[in-house]
C-alpha cells in the first residue's frame, strides 16, 4: 500500500499462492502431454490434470488481483480479468462489511455504496485475523482520505455492516423460511396418505378361498420360506435375509434386531400385503415392518412450520426497522424464538394426537383454544420487546438513598486511564465518585474514579455494527468527549440515562467545590 495521491493495495501473503500456480502449470502441462501421447485419449492422468489446471488458474488469478486508488477513482482488476473502474463522483460511501466463517471466523472487506444505491464488495484489500487488521484499517483509512479529498461521502462516520445490523441481507432467511414452509406443506400432504395406508394394514384380514387375484394386495397372503443367510449391517447401513433358492423372493431388508434374531435354515413364514413382505414369523423371532403413523408425520409437519418461524422472525425484525440507517443494529429476535418454544409444547403433542383434526370433544378444544391464547400473548410481549427504542437521555431518573453505591452494567469501548484494556464491566456511583469496577458489587475493590469534570456528553444514539458484537443488541451508547478524545459509553437504555445523570451531578458537584479563583 502507498499513501498520497494513490493507494495500491496487493494482496499480502503471495507465496502460498504462487506455489498453487507452479502446481496448476504442472498440471495443465501433464494433461497437455498426456493428450498428445495418447492421441486424445483421456485417462487417470489427465483427469488429475485438468482440475490442477483450474486450481491453477484460480490462484493466478488471486496472486494478481490488485486495487488501486488515484484522484480518478477505484480500480480493481488482474491479469486474468478486465480491469474495473468506478469514479469519486459516483461514490456515495466506503463501508466495512463483516463475513462470517463456519467457525466464527470474521472477514473484514470494503464495500463501495453507490449513488445509485447498488453495494460490491472490493476483492482488497481483505482481514481475516488479527494480525493483518492493522493493515486493512490503514489501506481503508488512506481510501477514505482519498475519497473526501475527490468525492463527496454521504456520511462521516465508518458504516460496519454486520450480521445484526439493518442494512444486512435478507436472502439466506427468505429461502430457509421458503424451503421450511415448503417441507411443512409436502408433509401435511402425506398426512391423510400415511394414516390412510396405516389404517389399512391394521384393518387388513388373511385372505379367504377363492378371493380374486385383483383383491388379493389388500388382505394378507402367507408363503413358507426357509432362511438361506442374514446380513447384519453395522451402525446405519441396511441389514438383509437371504431365502433358500430365491423364493418367494431373493431377499427383503429389515432392521438390524430383527436380522440378529434369525439364522440361516430358520424356517419361517412369511406375510404379503399389497405385494411386499410385511411380517417375518420364525420360531424365536417375528420381524414387523414399521408403518409410520399419521400423527408422525403430522408432528414433522408442524416442526417444519414452527423451524420457518426462525427466518420469518428475523424478517419480521428486519422489515420492522426499514427505516433504520444501514448499520444500526436490529433488536433481537430471541423473543420470537421464546414464542415458537412455547407453541411447540402444545402443538406438537396436539398434533401427535389428532393428526387429521380436532375432534368435537371439550378437552382437544380447551387444550387447542388455550394454547392459541398463550401464544398469541406471547407474540404480543415478543411484538413490544423488539419494538425500536428511541434513545431518551432527558428521561425521569428513579432517585435511590444517599451514601448507597449503586452498581450499573456498563462499559466503556475505549480503552482509557479509567478503563484500562476494556476492564470496566459495571460503573459504580452514590457513596463516592463514579468509578469503573470489574464487577457488579459490593465494593469499590480496584474501582478506577472517572474524571467527570473532563467528560462532555455529545449525544445518545442506539447501537451501530462498528461497536462491536460484544455489545448486547438492547444497550444504547453515549458519545462522550474526553478532553479532545471521543470515547463512548454503552449500557441499557435506563441505566445509561442514570449513569448520564451520575456523571452531570457529580460533576456539578466537583465545580461547585471548586473556589472561583481556582
């Protein structure tokens, strides 16, 4: 990376990446040789060759990628791809967004905001751990001078788009809900067929003399077999019996208990039913094909309903703050999720019960009617929780007895004298002046005093993506002025505005003391 005028940025850890190159170029040139050899004839060879080819190309084109920035505008692009420009003028923002890995793992890129509203993410420069971090915020900091100095940003402050923010995408929640609600619906369907096919297997009786060929698949037919051999599958695969001379049939599959019952010579007998071997009766041992019940699949039915109420939730979340800048965070859905627990403890056995209705009697219809009710409270608390809340710093403070410490959970985000490495989990106030603990009381034990007299209340606004996920979604955030140094100060809305008002009365009280001549 260069600063000034232009800022390059490469990517940083490039040999690994020229080795995979070195070993497509192998590849391709074995797959290439071997086709020559060979007179066009593909074998192992080239089919291990051709996709080190790909691998290779992939890599080239990594190793190469370069971004760059000048008094024109942005530039990224490699020797395997045009190169793409975008001026200052139709930049509106600069914006981090936040990926996430199948472990936790957090990418940091740039996102570039256009005036027409569109977002590409630049391919560099690129964080993936700590140590490169540093890195990345200079490169972005020297493309943000760069784009006040030739363009016109819409905002001022670093836009953190992550995972909990309102300017997050809502794909992935749109096509799980879709594909759960889709599996809820295929399930129900097979509702009435799987009672229907149970209810006939249980209702089926031996067939009688002379019952046509036709009606046969619907009462039980006996055959006499002779077990030749069994196969025990180990964990999930299927387990087998084996006839003597292939009759009436060469095998069926059963459970595995139920092959661990029979050995080979068992002479058994054997149940038909619509044309499939149902029953396995041996001396010792009766084998009985599983039919799923209705209420089975009824209760996996509701379940896929229930799952898509997750998604659904975050939509509702999302939609519900549409009106929120892109990077403030959205409240949490886990209400939501209190509400889809609490349903499924009645609905499931409900369902598990009567599959195919209600019945008229007065306990389904009690059981039924008071779930529906608790739920649908419930969704109203949940509806009132994850309302957006407007930060209130003037808001009434509930007064508490002179000389009590007050213990409040709060934090602040910068690392201070008073907050030394982030320290501070709870800010402690009453008998003595506000400090900050590592704990939530009693006591003042390694308490560190806050200069009030040096603090200036700036504002109050809610929680945004670049305060950190360390944040409870809930807490809102005072932006203090410490001497020249912005800090800030997170806590719940009440107890920020209690702290706030600790905060201006002891430093009313600290002037005060102070002789005018001082």
């Amino acid at each position: 990376m260069s600063v000034g005028e232009e800022v390059i940025c490469r990517p940083l850890r490039t040999r690994p990446l020229w080795v995979f190159v070195g070993l497509g170029a192998a590849g391709a040139a074995l797959a290439a040789g071997r086709l020559v050899y060979s007179g066009g004839f593909v074998d192992g060879w080239v089919a291990g060759g051709l996709p080190a080819a790909l691998v290779g190309v992939a890599f080239l084109h990594a190793v190469t990628l370069e971004v760059r920035a000048d008094a024109y505008g942005l530039h990224s692009g490699s020797r395997l791809r045009r190169r793409r420009s975008t001026p200052w003028p139709d930049v509106a923002d600069l914006r981090v967004h936040i990926q996430y890995g199948r472990h936790g793992e957090e990418y940091f890129r740039v996102g570039v905001l256009s005036r027409d509203g569109r977002t590409r993410r630049l391919p560099l420069p690129l964080s993936v751990s700590r140590e490169d971090r540093a890195d990345f915020d200079a490169t972005l900091d020297a493309l943000r001078v760069l784009h006040r100095r030739h363009g016109q940003p819409e905002s001022d402050h670093l836009v953190v788009i992550s995972k909990r923010v309102a300017g997050r995408g809502v794909a992935v929640p749109v096509i799980l809900c879709v594909l759960l609600l889709a599996g809820a619906g295929l399930a129900a369907w097979f509702v009435p067929v799987t009672g229907a096919t149970k209810e006939a297997w249980t209702s089926a009786v031996p067939c009688a003399a002379g019952t046509p060929s036709a009606e046969r698949r619907e009462c039980l037919t006996t055959l006499d077999a002779v077990i030749a051999r069994t196969e025990v599958g180990a964990a999930k695969q299927p387990s087998r019996l084996y006839f003597a001379d292939g009759r009436p049939l060469d095998r069926i599959t059963v459970s595995r208990e139920g092959a661990q019952g029979f050995r080979a010579g068992d002479p058994v007998e054997l149940t038909l039913w619509r044309g499939q071997v149902r029953v396995v009766t041996g001396e010792h041992q009766v084998w009985r094909e599983h039919f799923t019940s209705a209420g089975s699949v009824a209760v996996l039915a509701a379940a896929f309903a229930l799952a898509a109420g997750w998604p659904g939730a975050r939509l509702l979340v999302h939609r519900r703050g549409r009106r929120l800048p892109d990077d403030e965070v959205l409240p949490s859905v886990l209400p939501f999720l209190g509400v889809l627990v609490v349903t499924a403890v009645w609905l499931l056995p409900l369902c598990y019960l009567h599959p195919m209705g209600l019945p008229a009697a007065a306990g389904p219809l009690a059981w039924a009617g008071a779930g529906t009710l608790g739920t649908l409270g419930l969704l109203v608390l949940a509806w009132r929780a994850t309302r957006v809340r407007t930060p209130r710093p003037d808001a009434a403070v509930p007064q508490k007895p002179s000389g009590e410490d007050v213990f409040l959970a709060a934090r602040f985000l910068e690392s201070t004298t008073y907050n030394p490495n982030h320290f501070g989990t709870h800010i402690v106030f009453g008998d003595g002046p506000p400090a900050v603990v590592p704990h939530p009381g009693p006591g003042r034990f390694a308490a560190k005093p806050i200069p009030v007299r040096r603090l200036t209340v700036e504002g109050v606004r809610r929680l945004r993506g670049g305060d950190g996920e360390a944040v409870p979604r809930g807490w809102h955030i005072a932006e203090i002025d410490d001497g020249g140094e912005p800090v800030r100060l997170a806590a719940a809305p009440a107890d920020l505005t209690r702290v706030l008002h600790a905060l201006d009365a002891a430093r009313a009280s600290a002037e005060a003391a102070t002789p005018s001549g001082a």
